[in-house]
C-alpha cells in the first residue's frame, strides 16, 4: 500500500494504474466500521481502492470542532492495509487550498436545506473538496455512506449536473450493537450520554412504523411524535427534525412512502449527532 502526499505523485500513481477501474473513499478519518464498509464495496466494485484522509477545513464553521476532530493517521493506515487498499492519499491544506485560490463549488437548493440552515458554508466545503478529489484522483466509482444522506444526494446531483465520469454509489448505515449510528464523533460522548444516544433510531424507526400504519400522514404529527419520543427518553436537544422528499429536499406537507427522507440532528451535550432513514 502507498501513502501519498502530493498530488503529483497521486496522478502519476493513478496514470500507472491505467487501464484498471479505480474506485475513491473519501474521508476524514479517524476511520470506523462504517469507513470500512464503505471500503469493503469499492474493493467488490473495482480492482483499485485509494482511501483519502484528508480533514476539510472548508466544512467546518468557525465554531466547530475543526481543531478537535479526532485524527488517527497511523490506526487508520493499519486499517485501510487490512482491507488491501491500494493507496492513500493524505494532502496538506496548502496543497488543496493554495494561497489565491478563489473558486468554489455550489450545489444550489440541496445545500441550503437541513444541515445547511444550521451550517451554512458546510456544503460549499464538502463540493469543492470532493470535486478536488475527482480531479486529483480520477476514480471511476466513488463510495459514500447514507448516513450523510443530504450529503450523498447533493454529491450525486454535482456529478450528474457538471458530467463528471464518476459512478456514486451510496452504502447503508452501518450501526452499533444498540442502533446508534456509527460516527467518528461519538468519541466525544460520555458513558452516560452514549447509553441515551440511541434515542435518535429509536425514534426514526417508530417514524417508520407509523407510516406504514397511517400513509399519508401529516408530516407535523409525524415530527410530533418523534419529538415526544426523543424526549421522553433523554436529554438531546433537538436541532431539526425534517421530512422532506428524497431527491429535490423540498419538506413535505404528507409523508410519501418511498419517497421520503426523514433526517434529524440532536446535540447531547456539546455533541451534535445526525441520522436518517429512506420511508
């Protein structure tokens, strides 16, 4: 396996690797069992796998946790040699954003809803820098998780809108024993508030429930109910409960099934956690 730390050296490794499929992880890191499902998928779906490592200072807001973002390089360099990765690419900040750089990629309306109206410039972030990492990597397929699904969906449409040649494929959520969706935050949990965490599937499956008893539903009661069930049970503190159609992100006024995207974000503590799931 090959640590890469330029993008010179990246070109060329991925110019030797002509004519073979190459497919791309992108990440931040700190890698978990859900990185590594995704790299499990790009390892079936093509005969080279480059894991990049990079934590993207353009997604993160003044005040979040950039400084503090866990950062396990050589964990995850073991990790990524168990899997048989072929390469990892690992570029400084002054290498993806040179001073002078001035150009963005924006993702009008999909970056503005959910997590954008919370955190406005996060998406402008994640676009630019995997729109980077297209351009540096050249992979064929590209793997991301669904637990990020705003992210995913606004990831695909930049592909198909600006022609690129890259297949999205998207993985499903990969859990904890008790349902808390994995995330490289969940180190900053205290024991106590772990043991509350799972609060959030608990309530995104009894969303699911009641919309196979009551389709059509209202999505206002919908949200009511995922409100009481989150609260009755611990100390999260909503951010948005959203229900919104799973291409456009537009909210709907009555839940669709196998339309629908119910997404959420809850701080516990200083935490903030998201999850989701496709109704």
């Amino acid at each position: 396996m090959e640590i890469i730390r330029d993008i010179q050296s990246m070109r060329a490794w991925r110019e030797a690797a002509r004519p073979e499929h190459v497919g791309l992880v992108p990440t931040m890191g700190a890698l978990h069992e859900g990185h590594l499902s995704l790299i499990r998928i790009a390892r079936e779906r093509a005969p080279k796998v480059v894991v990049s490592i990079y934590v993207n200072p353009t997604q993160f807001a003044a005040h979040e946790d950039l400084d503090h973002y866990p950062r396990t390089f050589e964990e995850d360099r073991r990790r990524c040699e168990e899997l048989g990765v072929d390469a990892i690419f690992c570029p400084d900040d002054a290498m993806m954003y040179p001073p002078g750089c001035l150009t963005w990629v924006h993702v009008s309306q999909l970056d503005s809803a959910l997590e954008g109206q919370s955190r406005p410039t996060h998406f402008r972030g994640v676009a630019t820098i995997v729109t980077k990492l297209f351009a540096i990597v050249q992979p064929d397929c590209a793997v991301f998780g669904w637990k990020d699904a705003q992210q995913f969906l606004l990831l695909r449409r930049m592909v198909n809108d600006l022609n690129l040649p890259v297949e999205m494929i998207g993985a499903e959520i990969v859990r904890e024993p008790d349902g808390l969706a994995m995330s490289s935050r969940n180190v900053y949990l205290s024991e106590d508030e772990r043991r509350e965490a799972p609060a959030l599937q608990r309530a995104l499956l009894l969303a699911e429930q009641i919309v196979k008893d009551q389709p059509g539903i209202l999505a206002t009661a919908l949200k009511r109910r995922m409100e009481q069930s989150i609260l009755s049970e611990s100390r999260f503190r909503i951010d948005y409960i959203a229900i919104v159609n799973l291409e456009t992100l537009q909210p709907l006024a009555h839940v669709e099934p196998g339309a629908t995207l119910i997404a959420l974000a809850a701080w516990m503590g200083q935490t903030r956690l998201i999850d989701n799931i496709r109704v």
